[in-house]
C-alpha cells in the first residue's frame, strides 16, 4: 500500500512532494533527474513570452545563521544552519519554442509524475489575455497536467505582471477567464503572500475557477549590508533593489497564510510552499490544510544532487511514511487540516482574568 499517494486537484500523485518553479526545475535535464530522484510532480520555472534578462551578478544567494555571535549572513562560517535564500532572479529566458519538446520529453519519460507548467503573461489587455492562453494551449499540446499562473513574482519592473496584479481581483478573474476558456486541465494559481487582501484575492480566483491556491511565493525584501565592507551582500555596481526572501525564514509566515485561506474556503485545495526541509515543515503544511507540498530552497542547497534534492526527497517520502505507518493513518486526508479549528481570533484564546473584552471597555 502506497500511504503517500494523493489525489490533489484531480490529479494522482505518488507522493505530495513537488519541486517549485524556480532553478531545480529550469530544465529538461533537471527535471528528469528531479524525477528519477522521487518526487512526485514538478512545477516548471515560469515560462513567458517577454524578454528576460537577468542582473549582471549573482542571481541568488543562501544566507546562514551562526550560534556563537549570532548573525545572518551569505559569509561561509563554521557552525552555521541554514536562514533562508534570497533571490532576484526573473523568469525563464528559455523561450517557449525550445521547452516545448522537453516538456513533451519529460511526460514521455515519467508519464506517472505530475508535469505543472509555470506560466506568466501581462494583463489590462486582450493581447496579454491572448499571450496567457497561447502559453497555456502550448504546454498542455505537449502532455502538462496543469498549469500554474505566477500571479506572485515579487521582482517584475512591469506594473502589469507577478506580484503587482495579485491585489486586483479583476485582473485576476480575466486571466482565469482566458487560461480556462483555452485548456480544461486543473489551473493552480500561485499569490504573492506580500499583500493584506490574500483572502479576497484567493476567493476571486477559486471562484473564477481555480483548482487550487499555490502559496507562498518569496517575501519581498532587500538583502543585508556588511558593516565592514559597507557593501549589499548581493549587489551589481553598488545597488540592488527588492527581492525574494525564500527558505526556513518564511516558514511561519507562509503557514499563517495558508490558514488564512485554508479557513476562509475549507473545501478548496491549497499547494503549500515557504520553508519547507522535512517531513515536520511538511507536516504543518498539511495540518493547516494543504494537499499538496512545494519545495524551492531546500533542494538548491544541497550539496552534490545538482540542486534538486535527491536526498531531500528520499528523507522527505521516508519520514513522512514511517510517521503514518506508526500513527496509523493510510492517507495524508486522515490528517489534513487537523490544525484549522484551533486557529482563533486573539480575543477567544482565554486570559487569566475575564476582565478582558477584546480591548474594549465592558459595558457596565
Ligand atoms: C532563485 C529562485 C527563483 C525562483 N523563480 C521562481 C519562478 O520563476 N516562478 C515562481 O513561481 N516562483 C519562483 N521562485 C519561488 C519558489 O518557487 C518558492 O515559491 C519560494 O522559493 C518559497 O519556497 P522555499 O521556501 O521552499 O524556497 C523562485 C525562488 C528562488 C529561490
């Protein structure tokens, strides 16, 4: 019996673990050792129909946390843990004509694993509308399970794509309009966590026919300058500008917000990202209601594996297994969402007193 095997937007998959769009799945390459490795379905790195050129540096970098005189920083020490990534990278500058054979390639090869295609288009027009459901078509033609629209880049200089459209819930109703009047495969929609209607914009989106919400995209944040060199840890000429703050850093955050929407639309599939290492990031995740789990960082940094996890993902499968073997449970489903109900508002926790009314007076 196959305790990790999920169905998650109709889809099965042999186990809940998928890489996310970013370098692990960049290329064919990749990607069939992704596969080969175990894990259950890759989300491809965003694929667009705009130019992309990436800054004249770095593109990433891994920051560490020390013990002993403890600060966060990319320096290699002795005795650090891993913080988080931080990252500035753009989408895929491979063009669609030459992943359209790889992709085909890849299902082909693992016709059992989950194929989701990253895709990113602009918006507020109908050729941008028609870019959305040209890249759509493409990649289901080549034998994609689904789609995955990057509503969440948090580093796009144009104000009518990633991140900077994921507020507005006009724009994301047309483009769901268009994507699913072009393809009938299950559309996940990945949102930027960096906004204070999340809740909103995931119920605009299931509601214009989204199969599932993929969160968390990286935080928008600027990276560290060394007192020393008074330099940015990441820079190109001096300067930098916002970025994605990725890995262990945003586990809590992510988790808060996939209860956000887990409560707000208990009945909806969530894909969940933001932190993930091992089985117990994995297992929060689906306490709070997840069906699905993405992983980006963890995979870039380990050593030897071509930055795909091959490690990561035995220990991901194993853990997970020997965890429901020994709880007895036969599916992820057993336990999914267990978390949901004991997530209140601040004011129905108990105090030590009742002399508490939520920060309002008491009505004499
Ligand atoms: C270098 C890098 C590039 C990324 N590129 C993309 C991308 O093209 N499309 C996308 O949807 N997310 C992209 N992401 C975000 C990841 O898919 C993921 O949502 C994020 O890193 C959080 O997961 P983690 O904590 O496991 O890293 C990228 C992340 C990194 C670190």
């Amino acid at each position: 019996m196959n305790r990790l095997a999920t169905t998650f937007t109709g889809l099965e998959f042999e186990n809940p673990f998928v890489l996310a769009s970013a370098p692990p799945t960049e290329s064919k390459r990749k990607i069939l050792r992704a596969f080969e490795a175990g894990w259950g379905g890759v989300v491809t790195k965003t694929i667009g129909l705009h130019p992309v050129e990436n800054v004249a540096g770095p593109r990433t970098i891994f920051q560490r946390a020390s013990d002993e005189k403890p600060y966060v920083s990319r320096s290699k020490r002795a005795d650090t843990v891993s913080h988080s990534s931080w990252n500035w990278e753009l989408i895929s500058d491979q063009p669609l004509d030459l992943w359209l054979p790889d992709l085909e390639e890849i299902k082909s090869t693992y016709p059992d694993r989950m194929l989701i295609a990253s895709i990113m288009a602009g918006a507020g027009n109908e050729e941008e509308m028609e870019n959305w459901r040209k890249l759509a078509r493409a990649c289901v033609n080549v034998g994609c399970d689904a789609i995955e629209l990057n509503l969440s880049c948090p580093h796009m200089d144009r104000k009518d794509m990633g991140a900077n459209i994921a507020n507005d819930e006009d724009i994301i109703r047309s483009i769901l309009k268009a994507v699913t009047g072009a393809v009938s495969v299950p559309i996940w929609v990945k949102l930027t966590p960096s906004t204070s209607a999340l809740v909103d914009a995931a119920g605009a989106a299931y509601d214009a026919g989204a199969s599932a919400i993929s969160l968390c995209n990286t935080f928008p944040s600027l990276p560290l300058i060394d007192p020393e060199t008074l330099k940015f840890e990441v820079e190109v000429d001096g300067l930098v500008t916002s970025g994605g703050l990725g890995g262990l850093a945003i586990l809590h955050q992510a988790l808060q917000r996939v209860s956000d929407i887990s409560r707000a639309y208990p009945d909806k599939a969530i894909s969940g990202i933001g932190g993930i290492r091992g089985f117990r990031e994995a297992f929060n995740f689906i306490a709070h209601g997840a069906g699905n789990l993405q992983v980006c960082t963890a995979a870039m940094e380990e050593k030897g594996s071509g930055g795909v996890g091959v490690k990561l993902i035995q220990e991901l499968k194993d853990d997970l297994n020997e965890y429901m073997e020994r709880k007895g449970y036969s599916s992820i489903e057993e336990f999914r969402g267990i978390a949901r109900e004991r997530i209140v508002e601040h004011s129905q926790v108990r105090r030590k007193s009742d002399a508490y009314n939520g920060g309002y007076e008491i009505a004499s």
